[in-house]
C-alpha cells in the first residue's frame, strides 16, 4: 500500500513539473525584453570566447528562459 502512495506522490510531483513546463513554453517574451532576448539568442562571443563573464548576453539569456514573464 505504501508504494502506491509514494508512486501516486511520484507521479503528482511529474505532472505538475511537466505541466509548468508545457505552460512556460507558451508564454511569449515581453516586448520590453524582446531585443535583448533576440541579441542574446545569436551571441556568439560566450562560445569562441569560453564564457567570458565580461559578456552579460549569457546571464540575460538564462534568466529569461527562467523568468519569462
């Protein structure tokens, strides 16, 4: 009885992790952010460059994948 309980708590915790990533998909990047997203999206310099912490397009990036209001 007890790994029903822990399979269905299991599977709870999956298909709400699942569902927030399904809806945060769908959620469109604020025209206030758009560029910088956009600038940040073709970046080049964080990859020939070895991730350089002089470029802010990387931090930009992954807090907008995150954020994304």
């Amino acid at each position: 009885m007890q790994i029903l309980i822990i399979m269905g708590v299991v599977s709870v915790f999956i298909i709400l992790y699942v569902g927030t990533m399904y809806l945060n998909d769908r959620v469109k990047v604020p025209e206030s952010c758009k560029e910088a997203y956009l600038e940040a999206q073709t970046c080049e310099s964080c990859s020939t460059s070895g991730g350089s912490k002089s470029c802010n397009f990387n931090d930009t990036l992954e807090f907008l994948k995150e954020v994304k209001l």
